[in-house]
C-alpha cells in the first residue's frame, strides 16, 4: 500500500478530530485522512488516497476534499437536526392532543349522573389518551368508604377484562401520589382530605411518555371532579359556576350552537379568537368566519347525528388579516332531542407551529454560525494574502494593459470574496450592530453607478425617490451589501433583459424601499424558503444562499421588516420597511492626509505564517522597523528591551491572545498604539483600552489600508520620523 502507516494515521485523526496529510514533510502528499465532524464529534473519516500514476494532492486539491467532507457533515447535522425537530413535533402534538381530550372528557362527564357511566367514561377516555392496551377506573361510594378497612366494595370500569387486575393495590393502599406496580401507571383518585377514594391505572405495551405522570394527575383530578359531583349532588348553581370557571378560564374557545349552527353562548378564548368579545350578547348575531362554514356545518352534523365527539383540523383560516390553523372538535350536548345543541371546541394551533419552526430554525442557526465563523475566520486570512499580493503586483505590471486587467479582476473577485465571508458571519449573529444614521436615498444614489454595471445594459432601472423619506438607523456597510444582493437577485432573474424598479418613499412611520424586477418570478414553495440560509435555487458556483438570510437578520435587528411577493413569468416585489429615525445624518468629514512616519519601531503578532510575512513587508517597504512574533508570548519576547511606537496583532493566537498582549505592552508603554485586526471579531475588542489609542481593521485588508492605519495612529499619537 502507499500509505504504510494509514492505522495509525486513521487512529490520529479520529482521536484529534484535525485533517493530516501523508507524508508530511512531501510538498505534494499523497493521502488526504479528514474527520467527519458532525457536533463537534469525529463521526467517521473520509481518506483520499491517489494512485501511483498519481503525484500527489496538490492545496486546491486538499481544499476541495475538505469542502466535500464539510458539506458531507453538513447534510448529516441537518439530518439529526430534522429527526430532533419531528420529535419536538410529535411530542408537542401528542401533549396537544392529551389536554385537548382531557378538556373535551371534562365537558362530556359534567353532564353525567350516574356513577358508573361517569367510570366507563373515564375509563374508556384513559385509554384513549395514553393510547393504553388496559384502563382501570375504581371509585368507593361514601357509605362503603368508611368501612373500607374492612370491607372493600367498588364500582368499577375495566376495558379488556371483566374483573381487576389482581396486582392492582386497594384503594384504601394510602398513596397521595402516583405509583406503580408491575406494567401499571396508577394516580389516586383524592378527595378534599387527600384520602384516596378509587384510583384511575393504564398499562400499555410501548413505551412511557415524558408526560405521563403529569397528565394522569389531571385525568385523576377530573376523575375526583366528576365523581364527587355526582355523589354529593352539588346544587345546580354552584355546580354551573364552577363548570363555567373552568371553561371560561380554558386555554381553547368553547362555543355552544343550536341546530342550524347559531351561536348561543361561547367563553373568553372563543371570544378572543374570533373577536365576539366577552358579553355573550347573542343578539349581535357573531358568525364564523365565512371560509370555514361549510366544514363546520358538516361537523356539526356528524356530531348530531352520531353523538359521540368529532374533531378535524382546518388551515388557511383568515381571522383578524392572519391565517391561522384551528382544531375543531364538536359533541352533542345531551337535552331535547328535538332541538340538539352541540359543543364545540377550537384550538388556534397558529403560535405552536410557528414556535416549533422557529425553534427548527434557531437550533440550524446555531449549528451553521459555529460553522461559518471558523471557515470566515481561515478564509479572511487568505483573501487579505490574495488583495496584498495583487495590490503589490499592481505596482510592478506597469503599464502591461493586459496584465492590468487580469491583476484588477482578480482583486473584484477578492472583494467579492470578502462579501460572502461578511454574509457567513452574519448568520446566527446577536451582537449589536454598527448602526448609524443612514438617508436610504443618498445611499441608493450614490451606489447608481456600481447598480448600473451590476445589472448591465439589457436591463433598464427606473428611480423613484421621496426626497422626504427620513432616516434611519442602520448598519451602513452591511445595508448597502443588502441593496446590491437585491440588485444581483434581480439581474439574475432577467437573463434576457427586462425593467428594475427602485422606490423610496416614506410609509407611515417607515421609510419604505422596493426593489422591483421583471423577471421569471418564484413559485409559492421556493418563496417561502428563500430567507433560509444556505437555500438557492442558481446551482453550483452561482450563488451562496446567503444573501436573503444575511438581509433578513440585519432587516429584522434593526427593527425593521422584509417581505417578498412574486409570480412565475411576471416578476418579483421585496418590500423593506425601517423605522424612521429623528436623528440626522452627519456630513462626511475629509481629514487631509498625514505624512508617514517613518522610521518608527511596529511590532507585529499574527499566527499565521503567510499574513505576519506580507505584513512585515508592506510595512518594512514603507520605511517602519519592524518586529514579529507569530503569538503573543513570542511577541512579548520580542519586545523586551524595546521602545515600541506601534502594535499590530491579530486577535485569537495561541498562548497569549492580541488584546491581552496590547493591555501589557501599554501597562508598560502608556504611550503604545494600537491596531487590531481580526476576521471574525469587532470593534468592541478595543474597549478595555486607552482611549483613542487603537483602531479596529476587519481582515480582509489591503497593504495600503495596513500603511494608512498605522500612520494614522502614530501622527495621532503624536510620533514622528526620527
């Protein structure tokens, strides 16, 4: 074999969870071994081994394999996460449906008398609920209750079998709370002085629900509700009053009508949801809203005519401007045979579901931000390499035309590079954002000319701005990229040409922005997922599927909202809606350009090889002594014994970190300034320290940005060439 040490090469990898290569010491190794990291876990390893026709993986090479193993993991974390999602459905549906029946129980025994029909009752709902093979409802008269230690008479309800479970314990056992024996689950039955009086049980062959226990208790709590009712013969007032504070104060909308579907009297929860109020005053006639008539007629039919509780669920319902998903249960109420009532239950199931997508969407959010921050981290590096490079290169290819253009593009392929490291960060993000006071008009029309190249020339723009729009407040940087995504979204739609719109105006207390295209339009599925990260519909190398979601999150933290309309062949609208601000932009202030000042002494940390080497050239070519360290305890070492002008560090390096190594240098050196860079972190590492003295660069840069900052913080602190 070509790798002969590849056990031990596998065992290192999954034990360290870190990519090696094999051999080496070799420029073009030829085994690639990756961990399949999948939470943070080595889940297998993926190895590329080439041939011996085969010299050898070259970077591009590695770098691809690596990407194919990370999406490989990506799809396994998805698939674990849609698993995890289904079972917070399932169980919140289960529970949903638990109280749901508990609720519709309790209606149905209120109007029950006789003992034993409330017990078989109860029984056959226990079943019903927990899904049991067996359900058991015992309940001692009060004549027989105080002679239960010595004799023991029951009224009984069992489904399965004609007498009790001989392992079941006696009533009179002494438990206030629920136990079990064998394969039953038993909760007792109490009545005022936490006697047990009967007991409701289930056994079942699957397995327990994390609910179980705390259900039973209420279906053992109604059990003593009902029970006691019907053997003290409460009076009908008393009886009615509680009845009604329970169904009033109920989670779900209960709502009696007559034969023809009149409604005759609801409580608090059917009043909220549909907006009939709380009075019950009937002669205001409230309706059902007109989408759902039809399905409710057909279920109070079934209800009448079989009398046992009939339920579905109806989505799309139009309540109030919001559709919303109900679960509707209806059961004849027992009276006159001649002029049935029927009660019916409605569950709004809207929040739940929404809540249980959003937590879907937290929970992926939160996987792909640790994701995304690493490679933007590694990444940015790269590209502040590939801009220093080609700026330098820019200077040495003359007036080579051709060689000019190509160094040209690929410093735009860099920038854009950079866009999408940005929109990498910004998933799962919650810091605060850099906002400021932005006029969305000057910042359209200032970026016409870049808007126009985007779109090019088959595709007309057409501006309407409102002068009096307002400001607000916003990341501008980050908000100016959300423009041109829009823009490239449009451009990409229109293939063949067409018209891009671009509104501004104000809209009430927003400013309000449209961006408007033409083009082939999106279908009602791909419009509903088109803010989710990472979703695209341009295929390979054509898009991120970043841009949409990067756009939402900076939309929705600075209060504000993003909504989108489209139709196939006609086009599509994005609507974006900021709060107006009171605040006034500042005018842009142009400070004269400071002479260099050369000759001072910098000291540069970076752990990155490559990065410290091209910022110690930019700056030794521009007249600075420089000194290095690849961490921060290298870095301290190389400033012993010196008189430091300036600081240039990286923020996460080993050992010592960059704002622990500038908090010492300037213990040491008050007068120290500062400047750090970084490619995942932000403006509020410079917190701790002195004042004024330090600056924030985010990586990617360029050489002449790096020159131009550390001038700036020298002629601020006052240092000249000496």
């Amino acid at each position: 074999m070509r790798v002969p040490s590849y056990d031990a090469l596998r065992d290192r990898v999954l034990a360290s969870g870190r990519m090696e290569v094999w051999p080496g010491h070799h420029e073009l190794p030829w085994c690639i071994a990756i961990p399949l990291m999948v939470d943070d876990v080595p889940y297998a390893i993926v190895t590329f081994v080439a041939d011996d026709d085969t010299p050898g993986y070259g970077l591009a090479e590695i770098s691809a394999a690596e990407e194919v193993v990370w999406n490989a993991a990506t799809t396994i974390e998805r698939l674990q996460l849609r698993h995890e999602a289904r079972e917070a459905v399932r169980h919140s549906q289960r529970v949903a449906s638990q109280l749901h029946q508990l609720i519709a129980t309790s209606i149905i025994t209120v109007g029950l008398t006789d003992t034993r029909d409330i017990l078989l009752t109860l029984a056959n709902r226990a079943r019903s609920v927990f899904d049991a093979d067996e359900a058991i409802v015992t309940y001692e008269s009060r004549d027989e209750f105080e002679r239960a230690l010595a004799r023991r008479t029951t009224a009984s309800a069992l489904v399965t079998a004609s007498e009790i479970d001989p392992a079941l314990p006696s009533t009179s056992a002494g438990h206030d709370e629920p136990w079990r024996v064998g394969d039953w689950f038993i909760a007792p039955i109490l009545e005022r002085r936490h006697q047990a009086r009967g007991m409701v049980a289930f056994r079942r062959t699957a397995s327990d629900g994390p609910d179980d226990e705390e259900i039973l208790i209420l279906l053992a709590q109604m059990a003593a509700s009902s029970l006691g009712a019907a053997e003290l013969n409460r009076t009908l007032a008393s009886s009615e009053a509680r009845w009604r504070a329970l169904i009033q104060t109920a989670p779900v909308g209960i709502i009696e009508v007559d034969v023809n579907g009149a409604v005759q009297w609801w409580n608090s929860a059917a009043g909220y949801l549909f907006a009939w109020g709380s009075t019950n005053d009937t002669s205001d006639a409230p309706k059902f809203p007109d989408s759902i008539t039809e399905d409710l007629t057909a279920l109070w039919a079934d209800a009448i005519d079989g009398g046992a509780q009939r339920s579905r669920e109806l989505a799309d319902v139009e309540i109030a401007g919001r559709a919303r998903v109900l679960s509707v249960s209806a059961t004849r109420l027992p009276g006159d045979a001649a002029s049935p009532r029927v009660l019916t239950l409605v569950d709004d199931l809207t929040d739940q579901r929404q809540m249980t997508a959003e937590l879907r969407h937290a929970r992926g959010g939160e996987i792909r931000a640790q994701v995304a921050s690493s490679v933007a981290h590694d990444f940015n590096n790269l590209l502040t390499l590939i801009s220093g490079y080609t700026e330098m290169l820019e200077t040495l290819v003359g007036s080579n035309d051709d060689a000019l253009a190509l160094v040209r593009d690929i410093q735009a392929t860099t920038r854009r590079a950079s866009q999408i490291t940005q929109q990498l960060q910004t998933i799962g993000r919650t810091q605060a954002r850099d906002a400021t006071v932005v006029d969305v008009r000057k910042l359209l029309e200032s970026n016409a000319e870049v808007i126009e190249r985007i779109v090019g020339g088959n595709i007309e723009v057409t501006r309407h701005f409102d002068e009096n729009a307002g400001n607000v407040l916003i990341d501008a940087d980050q908000f100016e990229q959300v423009i041109l995504n829009l823009v490239i979204n449009a451009r990409d739609a229109m293939e063949d040409g067409g018209e891009l719109h671009l509104d501004v105006a104000g809209d009430g207390n927003n400013v309000l922005l449209r961006v408007r295209d033409t083009g082939t339009g999106m279908d009602e599925k791909t419009r509903e997922r088109c803010f989710e990260p990472f979703f695209t519909t341009k295929g390979p190398f054509k898009g991120t599927g970043m841009g949409l979601s990067s756009a939402r999150r900076l939309i929705e933290s600075s209060g504000g909202t993003i909504t989108v309309t489209s139709q196939l062949g006609v086009g599509t609208l994005f609507e974006v809606r900021l709060p107006l601000t009171d605040e006034v932009a500042s005018p842009d202030v142009l400070e004269e350009s400071a002479p260099i000042a050369t000759g001072a002494t910098v000291l540069v940390a970076e752990d990155d090889d490559a990065l410290r080497r091209l910022m110690v050239q930019v700056l030794r070519r521009n007249g600075y002594r420089v000194l290095e360290g690849d961490n921060g305890a290298t870095a301290l070492r190389a400033a012993q014994g010196e008189r430091l002008d300036a600081l240039v560090t990286d923020v996460d390096m080993p050992v010592v970190g960059g704002v622990e190594l500038a908090l010492t240098l300037q213990a040491a050196q008050p007068h120290l300034a500062v400047l750090i860079v970084s490619g995942h972190a932000d403006e509020t590492v410079l917190a701790h320290l002195t004042p004024r003295s330090a600056m924030f660069v985010a990586k990617p840069f360029r050489p002449s940005e790096l020159v131009d900052r550390v001038n700036e913080l020298l002629v601020r602190a006052g240092a000249r060439a000496l």
